[in-house]
C-alpha cells in the first residue's frame, strides 16, 4: 500500500519522483536513491540532516493548541476556511447541486500550509471527502495529530525552502496563522486554484493582551496578504470573521502557551497571572481567498 497523497510529494533534494519499486508504506525512494522514512508516528521527515533556524512548537505548546481548538473555541474559523476552500476543492453535481469530490478526473488535493495539528485540514477534508492532502509543518510533535487525518501525507518542512510539491499539483493551499512563502503557493497551485489565508485582526484577542503573554499583531499584517499575491492571484474574497470567547483559566493559559510565549513562558506563571474572572474576549480574524491566475 502506498503511503497517503505520496504523488502529490517530489523528493526535497532533487525534486524527483519516487520510484514505486523501491518505495513502500514504510519509507519514499526516488529515482535518484533519497530515501526517507515515515515514522512511527506516521509523518516523514524530509529536514534529515539539514539544520533550520527555527525553532519548533514543544509537546507542550502543541498540547495547548490541541486541547484550545479541540474545545472548538475556533470552529467559526474552521467553518468559514472549510467553506472557501470547498471552492477548489468539491464540483457540485446536476442531480442534487450538493457537494461531490470530483469524480473520473485526479482526487482533488489541498496543501495546508503549516498545519500545525491539522485542526482547520480536517475540518476542509470533512467538506471535500476523498481530497488527497499534503500537511507541512516544522513541528514533528504536531504533525502526529495531522498524519492521522485521511489521504493525508503530513512532512516535516520548512515553508521557507522550496516545497516538496510539483508545479501546479494542488487546487487549494491553506495558511492559517503560518508564514506566508507566495512564490511557493503560486508554483503548487493550479490556474483557477484557491489560496486560502487567515491572517489575525490588530483586535483579536485585545481584552486578553493585559492578562496573558500575547504577541500585538502588527498593523496591516492581512493588507499584507493581497500586497504580496499581487500578479499571480486576484483577490476572490476578504471577510472578517469575529465571534465572542467565553474562556475559563486553563483555556486562557492555552491560547498563550500554544503561541510564541509557549517557548519561554511556564504554564503555572501564566495562570497565577490571570485575575479571578476572565473577560469576556473576541476572536477577530480576516479570511482572504485568492485565485491563482
Ligand atoms: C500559529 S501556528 C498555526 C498552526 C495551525 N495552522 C493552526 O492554526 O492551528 C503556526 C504553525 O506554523 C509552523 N511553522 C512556523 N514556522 C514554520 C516554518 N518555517 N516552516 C513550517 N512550519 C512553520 C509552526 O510549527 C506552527 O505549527
Ligand atoms: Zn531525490
């Protein structure tokens, strides 16, 4: 049996294709002899023996981010994201006009971009079933949670190095709160194909900022999106999606240990900072889908 999505995948070192002789649902070898094996856990690891300069999300901070969006404190995000994707990524039928994968043609395929535990990936699988689905991540830790996802190949990588997709082999790229590489998105994708990115709002999360390790999001961080797509993409869409978070002490304690402060900030610090009520806080973020031209 081969290993999930693995013809959407090329060889990170020489872009080749695997070698179906010599690959199997353990490892991937490509015509060159690169080989990589797939963990235990059920991610590959395509960084063996190449040094990045970032850090990676702990146990601990995935374990937030898990429990956080497990909760469901994010599902209007997860919502509105599985709701543009399906754009790319499910062809209505004639005879009910509900959603179908497509049928007769390749299974349709999305790459979540720094998908962390694959929480907004699943949420578009459970709308586009069948699709295939590359997730990338830094975080080994993370991708465990994303690998048990269907069709679902999830890889250690960093996005900021040319992706181990070909050319055109995708109809939708997710980014959710993850560096944006858009020379890379705009080569994946295929013409007529979505790039859906959910970028935070200056006010998201602004009553929590005094109580909790939180970073400020800088002003036109989602401006920012359209700027860089310019001439590969036309911008489709830009909606604000903003909701209420009713959050008690350990959820507050999660959506600042699942993010930056996760790396230095201890769990029982963050919690004896917090006062006895929580406020009442709003999730504020903009979801800007894009057409590859
Ligand atoms: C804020 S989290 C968002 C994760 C997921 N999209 C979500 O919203 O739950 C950012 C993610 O990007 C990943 N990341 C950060 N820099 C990266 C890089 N250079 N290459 C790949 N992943 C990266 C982190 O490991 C983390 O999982
Ligand atoms: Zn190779």
């Amino acid at each position: 049996m081969p290993i999930p999505a693995q013809d959407l995948l090329r060889c990170p070192v020489c872009a080749g294709a695997w070698d179906p002789w010599r690959s199997s649902d353990r490892f991937l070898v490509c015509g060159s002899g690169h080989r990589f094996d797939v963990a235990r856990r059920g991610y590959i690891n395509f960084l063996t023996g190449r040094g990045t300069r970032f850090v990676p999300d702990t146990a601990d901070m995935v374990s937030a981010r898990d429990r956080f969006l497990t909760a469901g404190h994010y599902a209007p995000i997860a919502g509105a994201l599985a709701e543009a994707a399906a754009g790319a990524l499910v062809t209505p039928t004639a005879d009910d006009g509900g959603p179908r994968p497509s049928v007769g043609s390749l299974p349709r395929a999305v790459l979540d971009a720094g998908a962390g535990t694959g929480y907004y990936l699943s949420a578009v699988l459970d709308r586009a079933p069948g699709a295939a689905a590359v997730a990338l991540d830094l975080s080994p830790h993370a991708l465990r949670r994303a690998a048990k996802l269907p069709h679902t190949a999830a890889v250690v990588w960093d996005l900021w190095r040319t992706l181990p997709l070909g050319d055109a082999s995708v109809d939708a790229v997710l980014d959710v709160f993850a560096p944006r590489n858009v020379p890379e998105f705009a080569r994946v994708l295929r013409p007529g194909g979505l790039l859906c990115v959910v970028t935070p709002l200056p006010e998201h999360l602004a009553e929590l900022r005094g109580i909790l390790p939180l970073l400020d999001v800088p002003a036109g961080k989602a401006e920012d999106v359209a700027h860089a797509a310019a001439g590969a993409f036309a911008v489709e869409s830009v909606r604000a999606v903003r909701f209420p978070l009713e959050l008690d002490a350990e959820a507050a304690a999660d959506v600042a240990l699942m993010g930056p402060a996760g790396h230095h900030a201890s769990r029982d610090a963050v919690l004896a900072g917090l006062p006895g009520v929580i406020p009442r806080a709003t999730a504020a973020v903009e979801l800007s889908v894009l057409r590859r031209r």
